[in-house]
C-alpha cells in the first residue's frame, strides 16, 4: 500500500497526483553528456548520504541519455544550511536534485535556524519512508535510568535533536528519566562510534542492521521505539524484536491537549525518512519524467537489493507521499511547537527561537 493513502488513514489528509506530462514533451529531452550534481545536506556515512549516494548511482538509468550523478556533501544546521542553498542556487534544470530527511522537514528545527526554504515549493520525486528507530541504552547505565540519587545517564545527540531522539524528551518529561545529553556529534556515523566507545549511554538508532548488531552484543538492551506505517497503523518494527514502542508506553499519561497536539507532531515526524526533490519552478516536463525515473528506479531489482542493505524493510514513499507529510507538519501549530521546546529547556538543551 503506497504511504500516501496509509498517511490519509491516520492523519486524514489526501494528496492529489500532479499530472502526467505528454509523452512527446518528455521523449524532446535528454541528459547525455550532462553531469547532474546530487546534493544533500549530511556528512558522508550516514543514511541519508547512503540513499543520496544509492540513488545518484541508479537514477540515471531511467532518465534519457544516461546521465553519470556527482554526490556533494554540504552538512551544517541538520541539513538547513544544504538545503538553504539549494533553493537559492540551484537552476530549474534538472541538473541539481536534493536528497533531504527528518531534520531539515522538522518545523521545530527549520523554523529556529535561519531556513528559507519552502517545503511545499520543491517538486519531490519520492522517497523512502521510516520503519522506525530504536532508542538502546548500556546495560551497565540502566539501573541509574530511574534512580535519581545516581549520576545521570547520558543522552548522545547530533548538532539537531533528530526526531528519533525526541524519545528522550518524551522519557524524561513523562517517567521521570534521569538523564543529561551530550551533544554535537556531527554525523550518525561517528554517532554509532561514539555509542559503540561508551562515550555516553544511550542514543537512538534508525538503521535496522546496526540496531540488530548493539543488542546482539549483549552489552545494551533497548528503551523503545518509534514503530512504522503499515497500512494505516502504527505497528512495532519487527526487525527490533518485542521493543515497545513509545506510544504505546505513553497511552494514558499525555492528557493536556497541548501536549497531544505535540504528540501528534512528533508522530508525523518519525514517518520522514529520506526524499528526493528538484528545486522550485523546476518545469513539469522535467519534474514528470525525473518522478517516473524515480518509480522505476523503486522497482528495479538490483537496486531493491542495494537498498536493503541500508534498510531492510523499504516503504515506498511518491513526490505526492513525501508533499503529503510536509504539509502536515508545516500546519503544526506554534502550541505544539512551544511544547516541545519547553521539553527541551527542562532538559537544559540551547534552543533557538
């Protein structure tokens, strides 16, 4: 089932499909002895840079003249600083796309550091949706989780709170977790090393293969987890096992309406993962024929099995899936958004406002 009809079913929000461009306009262009540019707004190693880079070696097979994609990496702000650029530089061509994810379509992030982009303006080709992310902690911490006489147990970040992170805020506010973060890790790669050094004691975890590898160890046990889409309901990923997920572990405890429309948020939130977009006034014959090369890029074969690698459990996301979800969150109330910086401050986090 495509998420964009999953997303109605739990959000009740339905996104038309842009029309389909003629097939003489489209058959009219070409890419040959072009060098499109794929940007994103990550460090390389993480996910977003796998997907960007796995989608930048497969797109142009299905794109008129075979065109071979050159990755650059731009990190800085969650992907603000990439992104901003992006809609400011990029010509409508058809030689620039955008591989973002969570962090820079996060309102509680974008609208604190100087964005200027639009989300709704870019033409998004598709994506690939979260099946989830998994907040595991060191066994050795987890005594001192609860015991409020102990040392704190401590909380890796990245520079953003990414949306699998919230988790803690969720935790601390609402089972009194005793804990402190530690923040600036500037890539989910070196996030991973610094989880696997003991650097701190906890963290969260979207890839499902490294997830799998921490609690194989034996040294950590999981918190909770996010969960996935699947066909219009919020189910525990089963490649992590019986993880509780979040939500399930806060039925009863989030009365305040502010509170729930925050809840809400955060649960839409967790449903980005990574997307594909042109810039603004990218020209709709370019923007159809690059959507359907995105399609039949999702179907081919050889690049499911490359995908799996990174994520076992692909969610096939549309350009209209990913718009979809970036309207719900760009209509979340200021309210909402007010609550979860205030978790923030009670954690002792600098937000920007």
């Amino acid at each position: 089932m495509r998420l964009g009809l999953l997303v109605s079913g739990l959000f009740g929000l339905l996104v038309p499909c842009l029309s389909a461009t003629p097939a003489g306009a489209e058959e009219a262009l070409s890419f040959k002895d072009k060098t499109p540019v794929m940007l994103v707004g990550a460090a390389p190693g993480g996910g977003t840079d796998a997907v960007a880079r796995l989608v930048a070696a497969h797109i142009g097979a299905w794109l008129p003249g075979h065109p071979t994609f050159v990755v650059r990496n731009m990190p800085g702000a969650g992907g603000v600083v990439a992104l901003n650029s992006f809609v400011k530089q990029a010509k409508p061509d058809g030689l620039m796309l955008f591989t973002g994810s969570g962090t820079e379509s996060d309102p509680l992030h974008y609208r604190a550091v100087n964005a200027i982009y639009d989300l709704s303006a870019l033409h998004y080709l598709g994506g690939m949706g979260r099946t989830g992310t998994a907040l595991l902690i060191n066994k050795q911490a987890a005594p001192r989780l609860l015991d409020k006489s102990q040392p704190p147990v401590t909380m890796g970040g990245l520079t953003a709170i990414r949306s699998g992170m919230q988790m803690a805020l969720w935790g601390s506010e609402y089972f009194g977790w005793n804990m402190r973060w530690v923040m600036g890790y500037p890539s989910n790669a070196e996030l991973v090393l610094a989880l696997d050094r003991e650097e701190f004691d906890m963290t969260s975890l979207s890839e499902v293969e490294k997830v799998r590898a921490f609690l194989a160890s034996g040294r950590f046990q999981p918190l909770a987890q996010s969960g996935a889409l699947i066909e219009g309901k919020l189910v525990p990923q089963a490649a992590f096992g019986d993880m509780p997920l979040l939500t399930d572990l806060l039925a009863g405890k989030v009365t305040d309406p502010v509170a729930n429309k925050a809840l809400a948020y955060w649960r839409t939130i967790t449903l980005v993962g990574q997307w594909v977009a042109l810039p603004p006034d990218t020209p709709e014959p370019i923007a159809s024929l690059y959507r359907s090369a995105f399609d039949k890029m999702m179907q081919d074969q050889a690049f499911k099995q490359q995908a799996a690698n990174i994520e076992p459990d692909i969610i096939a996301m549309s350009g209209a899936d990913v718009l979809g979800l970036m309207k719900l969150l760009a209509g979340t109330p200021p309210e909402a958004l007010a609550y979860m910086v205030g978790l923030q401050k009670k954690q002792g986090l600098h937000v920007a406002e």
